[in-house]
C-alpha cells in the first residue's frame, strides 16, 4: 500500500519573493481534511506530521530552487523535540502571532535559535503594545512578518525602528504591484503573495508580433498534432531555434539520432513536448527574467498541477490540454493585457478560451481548484472537490506528488 496515500493532509506553498523580484523562499502550508466535519483549518502541521512528510518527499522535491522553507510553529510544535531533526540551514520557523510570549517559550527560541534556527515571528501589526509585548523575543528573531493590510502612518513609524534591529521585514498577502512598491518603498526586504502574478494591465496596446506568431504555431500543432508546420518559426528565428537545440540536447532527452535539420528536431520531439516548451518560452522572451521569471516558476507549477490533477477526473481530459491550460492562464499577466483582449489574438480553440475565460466544464473546475489551493481558500476546495467527484486523499497525494516532478525548459 502506499502510505502517502494514507495521509489525512496535503501541503501547498506560496513563494517569498525578494527585492529583485526572485523566488528566494517558500511558505509551507499544511493542510488536514476537514470535508464533511467541523474541523477548523489549521495552517499548521505538527512536528510529526511535517517529519514525516520531509522525510517522504525530500526538501528539494519541495521547494525546488529556492534556498528555505518557511514553517508555522505552533505552541505544541515548539516544544515537540522532532522538531529539532529538521536542517537548520533550509528552514525559517515562524512563531505564530497567537503563542504567549511566556519566560519558557523565550527560552525556547533562544535554544533553537542558538541551535542555528532562523527564527521569524508572524502576522505582527505595528504598534506599542504589540512591540511592547515581542521585544523579549527579538534578540533571536532574523525576520519580522508583517500582517497586512494595516495602519500606513505605523508601518511608516515602526519599520525604520525594526530595520535599525538588523531585522529583515516580510510583507504578507502582497498581492497588487501597487501593495508591492508600497511595502518596497518602505523599506521592506520580502515579499508574500502573488503580485508578480497581478500586473497593471494595459489595454489597447499592440501585442508582441512573435508572441503572435508562436500562438500561431501552437494553435496548428495542437489542432492537427502535426509538428511539420511549426518549421517556418524557427527557420526564421535563431535565437529561438538555439533555445530548442540546446533543450532537445539537455538531459531531459537522450536521443540517439543526430539531428541534422529543425524538422527533424521538432519530429523528435513531438507535438505535445513542443507545444507545452513553446508556451514556456513565452513566459521566458516575454518577462525578460529567462527561467528565473517568478511568472514563469508559477505558469510551471499551475501546469504540473493541473497535469497531475486532470486524472482525477470522472470524465477523460488530455493530461496535455489540463497543463496547457496552467500555463495559459497566466498569459494576461505576462502580456499585462487582459485575458479577452489577448486571447482574441492568439488563435486558442474556443472550447479552452471558454474554461479561461469562463471556467466552463470540469478543465474549468479544475483550474479554479487549483487557484485556491494557491491562495489556501478552503473552503472553495472543498466544495470544488465535492464537485469534481474527487477524494480528498487522492487530491492530497496528487498535489504533493505534483510538487516533486521537476519543469522542463
């Protein structure tokens, strides 16, 4: 039997992005099944729990790229000595806002503090009492998390003072580019959320030609699974055609043929592995940040996901059309124009536009379920699975198992 199966939770995870706009963290959330019950929604696991699924998974598989995982610690899970046995160099444990700053837990923090932990303190709102109440803990504490939103004329008082501590400052629920310069503009060093995903949009402006141009390609490759038609791209685009040698020669393949002409590659490759790196090397020529694009980490994981998940489905989905959609459905972010205006220009079948658009059919369903475990909505979890017809477990084993199959591009 396979006993992650048997697991009555799942984890997701939200990125921390830093000043330069790059993934340097993320946040770990668990998650316990609370279908048909009246349990709370805790956002913490216990020691045990998080051990365990470490263990299975392994750090990278988790977090990928990023250096730390940022974990909830609760009152119990402080004290837990499991706790202990996690890598002190790839975890921020974060005290959570409700844990009585008692003289034991001080002591607490200062050991696993002293212990090589990176120790941040969560959901802080800036004000006397508050501060009053967290100065013992601030010796040991690298990263104050701020709760946003909350009081401009505090923040502005209390961030240089924080900054003056050597104190690095997090800003949470950061999810507008106007919240992002905000919270940038003060001073603060992190960011939680998913702004780089929420771009001001600018509509009416003319749409990148060769962004055009691979949509088009995409569109014909996908209608007549046919890679024969897409030669004319490349054969006019060096850049790009460099860009599809070198991943055909990555270790994601190992052809044995050597290829000697573009319509050879592009047969070797394969209309569905053409489509899904064409649709990335959007993101990558678009966001002008290549595969460090936040954009593009996030377009990656909506497609693993939505890949991973589609199987679940009561009625048959191409694995394929389920990631192509993920990657999709950030494009208006990308091209910072809305999802209408774009898609009228890129010759997407209507059946798909209609699920990004419209969230039509079970494709539809299940890229919302995705965007709420993104944002933690629990409740719309829920009641998207009890929709989709889809056991909680399944899910569960599902999505972690999507986290461990790494993008290619």
């Amino acid at each position: 039997m396979d006993t992650q199966r048997d697991n009555n939770f799942y984890f997701a995870r939200q990125p921390i992005l830093n000043r330069e706009n790059g993934i340097v963290a993320y946040e770990l959330l668990f998650r316990k099944n609370t279908i048909n019950s009246l349990t709370d929604y805790p956002t913490n696991a216990t020691s045990q729990v998080l051990v365990t699924a470490l263990n299975r998974m392994g750090l990278q598989d988790i977090i990928g790229d990023a250096t730390k995982a940022y974990i909830n610690i609760s009152d119990e899970t402080l004290f837990d000595e499991n706790i202990t046995t996690i890598p002190t160099k790839s975890f921020v444990l974060e005290i959570l806002e409700d844990i009585s700053i008692t003289p034991r837990v001080v002591d607490r923090v200062a050991y696993l503090n002293q212990k090589g932990y990176t120790i941040a303190l969560d959901d802080i709102i800036c004000s006397d009492a508050v501060i009053q109440k967290i100065k013992p803990l601030l010796p040991y504490v690298s990263i104050i998390k701020l709760e946003t939103p909350q009081d401009h004329k505090q923040l502005e008082k209390y961030i240089p003072l924080l900054k003056k501590l050597k104190l690095q400052i997090l800003a949470e629920k950061v999810e507008t580019q106007e919240q992002y310069t905000y919270y940038k503009d003060l001073g603060c060093d992190l960011f939680q959320g998913y702004f780089f995903a929420r771009p001001t949009m600018i509509s009416g402006a003319k749409i990148d030609p060769k962004l055009v141009n691979i949509f088009r390609v995409i569109s014909e490759v996908s209608s007549q699974n046919n890679v024969k038609d897409a030669a004319y791209l490349f054969e006019t685009d060096a850049a790009l055609t460099f860009q599809l040698l070198r991943y055909i020669n990555s270790a994601n393949f190992s052809f044995r043929s050597t290829i000697k002409t573009i319509t050879q590659a592009l047969q070797l490759l394969g209309p569905s592995n053409l489509i899904q790196w064409l649709t990335l090397m959007t993101y990558v020529i678009e966001s002008g940040d290549g595969v460090d694009s936040p954009l593009l980490k996030l377009a990656n994981e909506r497609a693993t996901i939505m890949s991973s998940l589609s199987g679940l489905l009561k009625e048959d989905v191409s694995k394929d059309t389920a990631a192509f959609i993920g990657l999709l459905s950030l494009v208006d972010a990308l091209c910072k124009k809305p999802m209408p205006e774009l898609l009228k220009h890129l010759h997407i079948d209507t059946t798909l536009q209609h699920v990004l658009l419209k969230k039509e059919g079970s494709l539809g369903a299940l890229l919302e379920l995705v965007l709420a475990v993104e944002q933690q909505e629990h409740k719309m979890i829920d009641t998207l699975l009890v929709q989709l017809n889809i056991p909680f477990h399944d899910f569960a084993y599902q999505l972690s198992h999507s986290y461990q199959q790494r993008p290619k591009h």
